[in-house]
C-alpha cells in the first residue's frame, strides 16, 4: 500500500473543502472496498480523509411518508432495520444477498454505492485498462469477459457494476442526497451511476469535491410484491452473474406497477421503464413476463465468453417476476429457487 | 479538522478488555496491529482481501474482516480477538461445541469462524441450518469442516452448554 496522509473530518464542510483543494484525496467509510484496491495499488489516494465521526448515521422518515437513509448506515443495520424489513423489503434481501456479515457490518450505504468494478483486469495493475488507466485499452472485449457486461456497454469498456443493494434501489427508485461546495443537491439513481462511453473512468456522476450525505426512498406502496433473484457460480458470498430485482402490485390479477432492475450485466443497475409500462394492465403470467423480459434485453449484445448471461438474464426476469406475484420472494438463505 | 501526520499516529483500543496503545502508520491494518504490535497472533491472515474471514474479530461487539480496518479509523474501539474468548481451563460453549462435533482440521480458520459465530449469535437473526450456513459463509474452511462448523453453532444456538453465550 502506497503511503497517504490520514485525515478524520470534524464537519460535512471540513471534508468538502479538503476534497475541493486535495485531488488526491479520497473518502473512507467502511474501507472495505477502498482499503482492498488500495493494497493492489488501484487507488492510491495521496490523503485519506476519514469521515467515520460525521454525523450520517440516522435513518428518519421524510414528510412524504419516505425514508432517509445517512450516508454511513451499515449494510446490516439497513437491512435489519425494522422499517426496512416490513416497508422494503426487497432492499433486505438484496443487501443480504450481498457480500458476508462480516462485510455489511463494514460496508455503508454510500460505500455501497460507490463500489467499484471486479472486472478482473481493472484490478491487475500489470494489465491495461481504460477505468483505471484512462487511454490504455480494454483487454476485457477481447479477453477474459465471462462476467462481463451484456447492455450498454462500449468500445472502451465492459465492465459491469457489482452492487446487489444498488440494484433494489433503482427498483424501488431512489434519490441520493449530495453535497458540494455549492450546496446540496439531489441526484435519482438512474442518472447517479452512468454507461462507460468514452469516460469509464467515470463510475458515477458525483463530482469530486461532493460527498453523500444520504438516499432517499419514495412512500412504499402497500400490498407490494417483490422478489430479488441473485445467480452466481457459488450459492453465496460471490458476486452475481445476473441478478434481478422485481416489484410488482397486481389488482385482481391485473399488473398496476412493475419496477423491474437487473444487476450484473451493466455498468449500471439496468432498468427499462419504457418496457415496463407495457406490463401494466395485463395479466401477470408468465408469457407475459416472458416478453417483458424480451423487450428488456432486446439491446443485449453478447462478448466472446458471457453469451450465456443473455439467456440467464432472461430466465431470471421471468422466474423473480413469478416469484413476485406468487408472493414467494426468493429466500437469501434457502438458496433453492422455487 | 484535525490533520495527523504521514507517518506515527497514536492509537488506543481497548483489547479484550485491556487498555492498548501503540504509534502506528495510517496505513496498518488492524490485523497487522494486532499479529505484528501486540503479538495477539491468534487472529489469522487468509487472503487480506476481505475474501476468507480468517481475520475476524469483533468490533464493538460486530465481526468484521479486520484485514480491511485500518487501525487509526477505529481509535477508542472495543476489540475482542480469540484471545479474550474463553480460556484452557474454561471453554467458551462455542470453542467447547468446536471441540465435541470436530468442527476444525487444521484449526487455522477456527478463531475466525468462532469470533463469527458469536457475532452471529448476538445478532440474533439466524436460527435455522440453512441460516446459520448462510450466515458463516463469509469464513472459508479449506479442510472443509463445515459439517462440523453448523453442528456446533446450531447446538449453542439450541441450547448453550456451561456459561452463556456473550
Ligand atoms: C470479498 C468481497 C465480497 C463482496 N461481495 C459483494 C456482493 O456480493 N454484493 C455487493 O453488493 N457487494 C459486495 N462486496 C462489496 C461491498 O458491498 C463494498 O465493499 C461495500 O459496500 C463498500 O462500502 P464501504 O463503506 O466499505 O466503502 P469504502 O471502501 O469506505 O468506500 C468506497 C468508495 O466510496 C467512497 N465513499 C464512501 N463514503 C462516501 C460518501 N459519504 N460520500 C462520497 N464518497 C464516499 C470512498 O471514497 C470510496 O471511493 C464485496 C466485497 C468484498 C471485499
Ligand atoms: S484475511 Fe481478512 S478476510 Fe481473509
Ligand atoms: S480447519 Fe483447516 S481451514 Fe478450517
């Protein structure tokens, strides 16, 4: 590990102002991302600005009947929070479906959603790699891509975004709360995390001199029917190949809202609202999901070793959309799929 | 802010119960601060990813991977290693399970995975098999005791033998 000086914000402002003066510095919350490619040399800030002491850590109700989560609320707090657990639960089972408990006893909300790539070369400093190394080359396209993006990639890079927690939050449709040296502004998940194009050393649209201070969650509907399905090589702590997250509310078998997210195959959680409307007022059957989950891959584009993850992709859609509206969420636990 | 220098910095935690300083780099681990400085070698290093859980110790009363802790972040903290768990004469119930349902072969993930399974205990969320192996499934076993691991967990959880669980 490269040597930083070591900092502990005393206020929001303190840290902002470091940032905006510092360009080599960086945030730790947890650490369990930053701390990792730190000891293989990917990030190498030149000063760490701990913010573990700033008040972040609350989870309060808003006005609207949603919830505010701070930036620095564990991974297993939310997911054991009791709001959480009967309001989203989606967002419980996605966080668990995450990681170890030993990671989300770490891992916070805003280091969750900052996570970046294990695209196996982004973390090899021997090899190039346009996310880490702007202008080196993506050895990914042509090389060892099994993981690798299925939708919105680029010429420049393919690599998807791990996040579990992330992908139930652009079912649920989330805001996050940031702060910069202008003040705060609030940015919605769907244009928080961005596609590679030209700028994969881009993950999000944060700027450098912001911090999160938290997200927000809109009102849950009642009687929400939810899944998230996380398929991967090993039935736990391993990332997902493909995940989905689905939402549904059905009147009288008739589909009034589908929220449906992918993870896994993008370099963002991947949602297609365009598509889901089209689930709206039809039956909840299974054809019918089959065809949702058509329109939503229907950009999909296969690279040499991840072919099979269209498939898969699609299969899951359809088989967490069934266990929505069977209210049958798939267990984190009992990892059969039913 | 405060802004601490480049190179020493003072920490103090509270180890098992015991009052400990030292004058580290910001950029130690807990578990090298724990192996290296104070000589508690009973926490392991598996991977120092995140990835094995041999590091595991409690913070606060939390497991967590303490190959991803850098130490000065958790100055002031409460730390328990296997150290503090239990003794030769006098078993923790869950180091006493270990024993009876061989639950370790060559015993180099066994203080991680018994830190883990307190920390799973106080949280109090897993109860069934199926939860607890999900639960510990952050702590690799190479030899593959797992059998063993569940068995002895699912007894403490069942029915603690000799003094209570903490
Ligand atoms: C072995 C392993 C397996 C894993 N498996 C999974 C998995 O299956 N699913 C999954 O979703 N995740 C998984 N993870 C990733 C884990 O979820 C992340 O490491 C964790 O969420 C990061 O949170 P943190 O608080 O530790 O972040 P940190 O490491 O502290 O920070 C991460 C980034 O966020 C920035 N940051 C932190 N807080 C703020 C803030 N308030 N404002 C602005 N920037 C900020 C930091 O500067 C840094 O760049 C795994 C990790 C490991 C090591
Ligand atoms: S040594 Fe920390 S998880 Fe492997
Ligand atoms: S007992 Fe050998 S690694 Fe678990």
């Amino acid at each position: 590990m490269r040597r930083f000086e070591y900092l502990r914000a005393a206020s929001i402002d303190q840290a902002i102002e470091r940032l905006s003066f510092d360009p080599g510095a960086k945030l730790l919350a947890g650490g369990t991302n930053l701390v990792d490619l730190m000891k293989y040399d990917v990030a190498c800030p030149t000063t760490i600005i701990d913010i573990n002491d700033l008040p972040l850590g609350d989870i309060k109700e808003t006005s609207d009947g949603g919830l505010r989560i701070g930036a620095l609320v564990t991974n297993s707090d939310l997911a054991f929070h009791p709001v959480i657990e009967n309001r989203y639960p989606l967002l419980a089972s996605a966080i668990l479906a995450g990681a170890s408990a030993q990671l989300r006893n770490a891992a916070t909300v805003a280091g969750n959603l900052l996570q970046r790539t294990r695209c196996s070369y982004f973390y090899d400093v021997m090899t190039p790699c346009n996310k880490r190394t702007p202008g080196s080359g993506c050895p990914a396209r042509n090389g060892l891509n099994r993981n690798h993006a299925i939708l919105g990639a680029s010429q420049d890079c393919v690599a998807t975004h791990p996040s579990d927690m992330c992908v139930a939050l652009a079912a649920i449709g989330t805001m996050i709360v940031v702060q910069g040296p202008n003040g705060a502004r609030s940015i919605s998940l769907a244009d928080f995390h961005r596609l590679p194009g030209d700028t994969p050393e881009q993950d999000t649209t944060l700027r450098n001199n912001e911090i999160i201070l938290g997200i927000e969650l809109p009102p849950a509907p009642e009687f929400q029917r939810y899944s998230y399905l996380k398929i991967r090589d090993r039935l736990s702590y391993a990332f997902a190949l493909v995940s989905a997250a689905a939402l549904l509310t059905i009147d009288d078998g008739v589909i009034s809202t589908a929220h449906v997210a992918l993870g896994g195959v993008a370099h963002k959680p991947w949602r297609d609202t365009a598509a889901e409307v089209v689930l709206v007022g039809r039956p909840a059957s299974r054809g019918n999901f089959h065809q949702f989950a058509s329109m939503l891959l229907s950009r999909s584009e296969a690279l040499s070793q991840n072919g099979f993850k269209i498939e898969l992709a699609r299969r899951t859609v359809v088989r967490a959309l069934e266990q929505a509206a069977s209210r049958t969420p798939q267990s984190q636990s009992d990892k059969r799929v039913h | 802010m405060e802004v601490r220098a480049n190179t020493a910095l003072h920490v103090t935690l509270t180890i098992n119960g015991v009052e400990r300083k030292a004058s580290i780099e910001p950029c130690v681990t807990l578990l090298d601060l724990l192996r290296e400085k104070f000589d508690l070698t009973g926490t392991k290093k598996g991977c120092d990813h995140g990835q094995c859980g041999a590091c595991t110790v409690l913070i606060n009363g939390k497991r967590i991977n303490s190959c991803l802790v850098l130490a000065v972040s958790r100055d002031g903290s409460e730390i328990t290693t296997i150290e503090g768990i239990g003794t030769a004469n006098e078993l923790h119930p869950l180091q006493d399970a270990f024993v009876r349902h061989d639950a370790l072969q060559c015993g180099y993930c066994t203080p991680g995975q018994i830190c883990s399974a307190i920390g799973l205990i106080s949280e109090g969320k897993a109860k069934t098999r199926d939860e607890i192996r999900e639960a510990m499934s952050g702590n690799l076993c190479r030899c593959g005791a797992y059998i063993g691991i569940v068995d002895a967990i699912e007894e403490v959880i069942a029915a603690p033998r000799r003094k209570t669980v903490r």
